[in-house]
C-alpha cells in the first residue's frame, strides 16, 4: 500500500520523506503552523527540547523511548552509544496515521556534539526509510531559530553496499 496516492511536492510531508530522507527543517517562527499542519493530517508528533544542551537531551530522549523500562538503564552521555541508541530508536506510525519526531533547537546539542548529532540525525532517516517501506510515515522535523546553523551541513553519505547472497 503506497503512502502517498500521488506524487505532491506540495505537501510537507511528502517533502520530508521523499526528497529530504526523512529530515527536514522549519524555522521556529512557522513551529505553529507545522504542529497545527501535522495534527489535521493525522500525525502525532514527539517532541524533545535541544536547548538545555546534551545531557537534558539524553534524559528526555532516554524516557521518550522508555529506556529504563526497555534496556534497564538510562542513557547518559557515559553510555550513549549510537549502536544502542540505533537499536532503541522507535516510534510507531500505524498506517494511515504517521509520527514525527520534532528537534527544537539542535543547532545547540550540534555545536559540541556534531559527530553524534549526525550519526543521529542518520539513524532518523534510516527509521523513515523503514516505515516508508511498511507503508507507513515517520519523519524528523528540526526547529531552528532565524540563524540556520545546521542548513547544508552534511549528516549522512550513502555507499554501495557489500553484494546480497542468494543461498
């Protein structure tokens, strides 16, 4: 089942996952206007706030996902290992509906984490392209203030894959 019915460059959404990889992002003054956007068109939306910096981040990243419930610890910046942060990166998006998972201020945690940032912001595309292929959306919206600091700054680069074997 497609998750689109046409293709419509119009639509945020369709933008977000088709041309933009599953992240994209607004400016803080349209934050309004998008939420509203994303509600009448059946998302719900996680939000987690960049701006107190990384540690605040983790923890509220760490209870989104329920961690502690999941893994039995929660994360710090001592034991944020990406390949786990990978594995525990999960948000439902039944079909029809969709989640979207909104970044405010990130620009702030990039600065002094840019590195882990982008390994992140890679594992949020990843996920998409995943929920595009059950038919379902899931994108990462990243709210910056008027400086962009984070536009055009690269976060994933795609390599050709080791061959797949037929046994």
């Amino acid at each position: 089942m497609p998750v689109f019915g046409q293709i419509e460059w119009s639509r945020f959404d369709f933008r977000a996952i088709v041309h933009s990889s599953g992240v994209t992002s607004i400016d803080g003054h349209g934050r309004d206007k998008c939420i509203e956007w994303l509600g009448s068109h059946g998302y719900v939306v996680s939000s987690l706030d960049c701006s107190a910096g990384f540690r605040p981040f983790l923890r509220d990243y760490s209870d989104l996902m329920q961690w502690e419930t999941k893994f039995g610890y929660s994360l710090t910046p001592a034991d944020c290992n990406l390949d786990a942060v990978r594995d525990g990166f999960d948000f439902d998006a039944s079909k029809g509906s969709g989640h979207v998972l909104e970044l405010v201020r990130p620009d702030i945690i990039w600065r002094k984490n840019r590195k882990w940032v982008s390994t992140f912001l890679e594992i949020a595309s990843s996920h998409s392209r995943l929920h595009l292929a059950l038919g379902q959306r899931f994108f990462t919206v990243l709210v910056f203030p008027e400086t962009r600091y984070m536009t055009g700054q690269t976060y994933e680069s795609l390599l050709v894959p080791p061959p797949f074997v037929f046994d």
